[in-house]
C-alpha cells in the first residue's frame, strides 16, 4: 500500500491531519509536538479537538471489527493519481 506522504494529492493542511491521525493512531498514540504544532497552523483549536475525536472513533471501529473479524465490504476503490 503507498503511504500518503508519497502522494501529491494533498494539500499542506489535509498532510497536517493525516500526520496528526497517524500519530493518534499508533500503539501507543503519539502526536509529536511537531505535528501538533503543524496541525495548529492549519486548525483552530475546536477543529483539533474535532479531529482528534474522529480519529478516536475510526480507531474505535476499527479495532471492535477486528475483535469480531468483521471484514471490509470491498466497496473503496482509489483513484489513480495523474
């Protein structure tokens, strides 16, 4: 799978959110003071707080589904990049 950083698809600010929720994402969650700060230039504070809580919540979904191996329906199909 190609991680996100090797894409020109994102602007500054949807990187910022992706670095914040790779952080938030790791066992244990980590968000550098580095993407923290990335994300504030980006982000009010109600939109990180926002943020942090989706990601919490994808997170969520994702480690119940795979306690009851709930699989993935197979509908994401990615563009190709040009």
């Amino acid at each position: 799978m190609a991680d996100w950083r090797a894409s020109s698809l994102f602007t500054p600010a949807e990187r910022a959110a992706l670095e914040f929720a790779d952080g938030l994402t790791l066992t244990p969650a980590v968000v550098s003071d580095q993407a923290f700060a990335e994300a504030r230039r980006h982000f009010s504070e109600a939109q990180i707080v926002e943020l942090a809580a989706t990601v919490a919540m994808e997170n969520y979904r994702a480690r119940l589904n795979r306690a009851f191996l709930v699989e993935a329906e197979g509908r994401y199909r990615p563009r190709s990049e040009s």
